[in-house]
C-alpha cells in the first residue's frame, strides 16, 4: 500500500500469515513451498510483477521475492487498493493459494478467477475499508521489549541452588551403584543416584522457588535442560548425566585438531568435581570440563 513507485524484497522464513501462524490447505506441497507460493500471491494481488531468486546464502530458507514493477497503471492504484483490502479481509479463509510458474511468476488468470469469485459472493457493505483505517482490529503487535522467560535470564546465585538441590536430592533417592572404571580396570563406586518424575521432583522444592521457575516458559523442566552438564531430562525424568557413557569424540579428525577441541572445552568448571561427593566420574584429561581453575582456558 505504500506509494506506486515502491519495489519490495522479501526472504520468507518463519509461518505467518497476517494474523497468526499460517494453515496449510495443499498437503501435495511440501510446507515451505506452500508458504512461498502465499508470499508470492500477496505480492502479485497487491499489484507487482512477482520475481523470484534464489540465495547464495547458508541457510535452508534461501528463496526470495522481489518486486520491481507493478501490473497496472497508476490511475488503477485506488482499484488496487480495494482488492488488497478484499484479499487481506476475505480471502484467506476462502481462497486456494494458485499455482507459480516459476520462470513467468504467477499466472494472471489463476488468482483473478479466485478473486473475482470472492468478489462476487461479498455483500456491498463488507467489500472494501478506505485507506487510513484500521484493516486488522483483532490484530496485536508484540511489546517493544520481550521479556526473556527460557530461564536463561534467572540470577545464578538462584539457579546454581535449584541444581545443587536437586541433584542432592537425586543421589540421596537411592543406594549407591558400583560402576566399572573404564581407566582404571577396577570396579569403583560412583554414585549415579536414582531417577525421578518431574513432578517427584518439584515436590521437594520450597513454594518461593516453584513460583519462580512457573513465571519462566518450561519451567523446572527448561531449567534442568539448560544445566546439561549435571542432568539428562528423558521422558519426564530426571537423571544424573554420566559423562562414561557420553559417546566419545570422532576419531576420524588428525590427532593436533582432536587435541585442540580438547582444550578448547575447557572453559567452564566441571560440576562433578566441585559438587559431587565421589569427584568426576572421568579423569581429568577425558573430562571436557576444567578439574580446577588452573586448567580453564
């Protein structure tokens, strides 16, 4: 609706059509190509010669529309405009997504013939809204500022005590395992602690510290996730993470990029060997966080 000498470029990515997610309607077409054909329909009924191109980028979503002319003469701009209004009010819920001939753009006859049939079945009163009024009433714009609620913005202090409490509460549930040491040859006793439910888990966290975590999307549940280092949350439960059974490093880089990757992890302290009442479960040099400060990177 800008003015007539506008061009546009656009690189559809996520799902959305003017009110909320996009619903697919042709099962045929993939889920991308569906909503690239919509994209492309709203450029062509808003009155542009629809180009598309494709991206040298690094990205799955490389498709892009452009518009450099219009279909119509300036003295039909108010006619345009009409029909755009039609389409955004109407025709979504009615009309197929038409087909793209992706060499000429999208064929004339295919989204008049949609539109015009739309056209037809509209009372006089419901046809078009002039330009400066409001074309989507329901709609709600997102506030200036999101507020970050995946746990990732919870102080530390406040964190590091919901996993040192329920990681307590984990190797308290049960009796003590023998593992086998892989280094050593010997069988060492490396308390693995028990599993719980989500929910047996919430159950022994004060009020203060629920109410806190329910304020944040996912929860308890996003939290222990974010901490992966400490935990494995399968199926709704929660399990201390054995870095023994973690699958080991490709072997297949040379030896000086394996053992680069290596120091490189080292930039975080390893929990087990600071919390845990047996240590880590690896030696130092397999484990790929720091034994100490002396060995951060």
């Amino acid at each position: 609706r800008s003015s007539y000498s506008c061009c546009y470029f656009v690189l559809p990515c996520c799902f959305f059509d003017f009110y909320g997610k996009y619903s697919r309607r042709q099962s045929k077409k993939t889920q991308y190509r569906e909503y690239l054909d919509f994209v492309a329909q709203v450029g062509f009924v808003c009155g542009f010669h629809v180009e598309e191109d494709c991206l040298r980028i690094p990205s799955t979503k490389r498709v892009s529309f452009i518009g450099k002319s219009r279909t119509y003469p300036p003295a039909e701009h108010a006619l345009i405009d009409k029909q755009i209004t039609q389409f955004i009010n109407n025709s979504r819920r009615t009309c197929a997504v038409a087909t793209c001939d992706r060499r000429v753009g999208f064929k004339h006859k295919d989204h008049c013939d949609g539109l015009c049939e739309e056209a037809g079945s509209e009372s006089p009163e419901d046809e078009t809204e002039t330009a400066g009024t409001i074309w989507m009433p329901a709609f709600q714009p997102r506030e200036k500022v999101e507020q970050i609620r995946n746990c990732a913005s919870l102080p530390r202090d406040f964190v590091d005590e919901v996993v040192l409490n329920v990681a307590n509460l984990l190797l308290n549930a049960g009796p003590q395992k023998s593992c086998f040491d892989m280094q050593g040859g010997n069988t060492n006793t490396w308390n693995q602690g028990e599993s719980l439910s989500l929910r047996e888990v919430a159950e022994h966290l004060n009020k203060e510290t629920l109410k806190k975590l329910k304020s944040e999307y996912g929860g308890l549940q996003t939290l222990l996730k974010n901490n992966h280092q400490v935990f494995e949350v399968l199926n709704g439960r929660v399990h201390i993470r054995d870095w023994r059974k973690e699958k080991p490093p490709s072997k297949t880089k040379p030896e000086a990029k394996r053992r680069l990757s290596a120091e490189a992890f080292k930039t975080r302290l390893c929990w087990f060997f600071i919390h845990h009442p047996d240590g880590c479960s690896l030696p130092s040099e397999a484990c790929p966080y720091a034994h100490g400060t002396e060995e951060l990177r």
